[in-house]
C-alpha cells in the first residue's frame, strides 16, 4: 500500500528542465536561479549548467541542445541566462525556451537614466574587471551552497554562522553576504529538540564568536511554513510562536546578537551582521 502511494505521489509531481546560461562560469545564474526555484512547491527542477557561451557558434549549440531537451519532456524548457551580448541571448531564444534574463530588467533603466548606452563586454558583468575579488565572492557563494541549513557542520572557514528557527531568513542572507562581499557565510537552523534544550548545541559552541541570530514575527512565520507545508504541525501557529519565543530566549541567554527579519530587507540584514561582527564592507 505504502509503495501504491509513493508511486502516485511521484506520477503528480510536475518536472520541468532549467538550464543556467552564461558567458563566465554560470554560478552567478545559478545561485540566482536556485533561491527563485526554492519558492515554488510540487515541481521538481531538472536542472543544468552551460558556462562560457561567449560566441553565436556555442549559443547555437546550447540552443539546440535546450530545444531537444524540452522536446524531449514534452514542455519547453526555462533558461536563467546572464549572457551581456544580446545576439547571444536572441540566438538562445530560438530554443523555444522561456528566457528569464537576469540584467535585462535593470540595463533599460539604467541607459535612460544615465543617458548612455550600455557596451556589453563579455565577463565584465561578473566582476572580471577584479578577478581576485570575483574568485572571492564565487569561493563564498559555493561555501554557502556547500553549508546551507546545517549541511556539514564545520565552520572553521565560516566568517558568520547565522542562527534561527527554520524559515527565519538564513539561506538567502548567507546568499547575499557571500554574492556581494565575498563572505563565507553558513547557516544553522535550530531544531525543535535543541530549542527545548535550552542551551546552545555543541557543534556551535565552539564558533561562538561567529554566531548571528536571525528571528521574525510568530505570525510571519506561519504564513511562510503555512505555503510550504500547508495545515501541518510545523506550520501551526502556537508551533511558529513557542519556537520563536524560545529561539529569543536562547539568543539573548547566550549573548548571541540577533535581529528580527520580519520587515528588514536582506540588504539591510547583512549589512547589520557585518557592522554587528565588526567587518569593514570596504575591504571585499
């Protein structure tokens, strides 16, 4: 019976293909890409890579390569692209496939409101111009990737750890902090068990100094958990408020700093945990 259900719980689960494109090595598109896939439920991304399309002869072949896929699954494809050469990106569009470019909202702008037209040279808009700085910030952003919600739990490189309930804010500002300053930043969600211990687990304790307490409103929480697990007990409102409440306790009990996320952007969340931690943002 277990099987039966497995089975169809498989058969109604939606698979769709994405591919990262870019002219550098793809990470950026794909970190980007990665945190916009995780707010949707239910569909489980097929999901590959195609770096250094820097010429119309490779961005023929992704392109075809991206149609026979989609052809293949029977639904066009999704390309997360951060190509700067626009023929490049006309070429791409001919897989058939939905193009989401990631700089295309922010170029058009930008030209009007600075009056000059922008001269798209490839690699420059992944911080090539710095390549010591941009190999920082790539190194930072697989750290990241590599240390997210408590995945192998050795901090010694981490810069921060960020501490919280799960929901709470962790993934995207250790995404943000590692993208734009080139910290190695990992992130630790605190369990029902550790939160009713009282104490701060033992795989933390030795990085204290490293620690930064992210919290948000009961309420907040439970519309966030209440969309990815719906009426479940994780997502029960008297569930969000006891662990935020003791998650608080545990921070201000161990002097952990710590700031409420509920109506902070994330560009304003790291830039508290680095002033809080003592960085200087002038030396990334």
């Amino acid at each position: 019976m277990r099987r039966v259900e497995e089975l169809r719980q498989d058969e109604a689960t939606v698979r769709r293909l994405i591919f990262f494109v870019s002219d550098g090595t793809g990470i950026t598109a794909e970190t980007i890409g990665h945190s916009v896939l995780t707010q949707f439920e239910g569909i489980e991304f097929e999901s590959y890579r195609i770096p250094f399309v820097d010429s119309e002869d490779k961005a023929r072949q992704a392109a075809e390569r991206i149609r026979r896929a989609g052809e293949a699954s029977g639904q066009r494809a999704i390309v997360v692209n951060t190509v700067v050469d626009k023929r490049i990106g006309e070429i791409l569009a001919e897989s058939g496939a939905l193009m989401l470019d990631v700089f295309e909202p922010f170029l058009g702008p930008l030209e009007r409101e600075l009056g000059v037209p922008r001269k798209p040279r490839v690699g420059r808009a992944h911080g090539m111009t710095n390549l010591t700085a941009y190999e920082r910030r790539i190194s930072a952003t697989n750290y990241a990737l590599a240390h997210d919600d408590g995945m192998n739990p050795n901090y010694e490189d981490a810069a921060v750890v960020l501490v919280g309930v799960s929901r709470s804010g962790k993934t995207p500002t250790c995404l943000y902090l590692a993208l734009h300053y080139g910290i190695t930043a990992a992130n630790y969600p605190l369990t029902e068990e550790e939160l009713e211990a009282g104490r701060l687990p033992p795989r933390l304790s030795p990085h204290r100094d490293k620690l930064f307490g992210l919290t948000i409103d009961p309420e907040r929480l439970q519309q966030i958990r209440q969309s990815r697990r719906p009426h479940s007990r994780y997502a029960h409102i008297e569930q969000c408020r006891r662990e935020v409440m003791l998650a608080e306790r545990l921070f201000r009990q161990e002097g952990i700093p710590f700031l409420n996320t509920t109506h902070t952007s994330i560009e304003e969340i790291a830039s508290k945990v680095l002033a809080r931690l003592g960085f200087d943002r002038q030396t990334f």
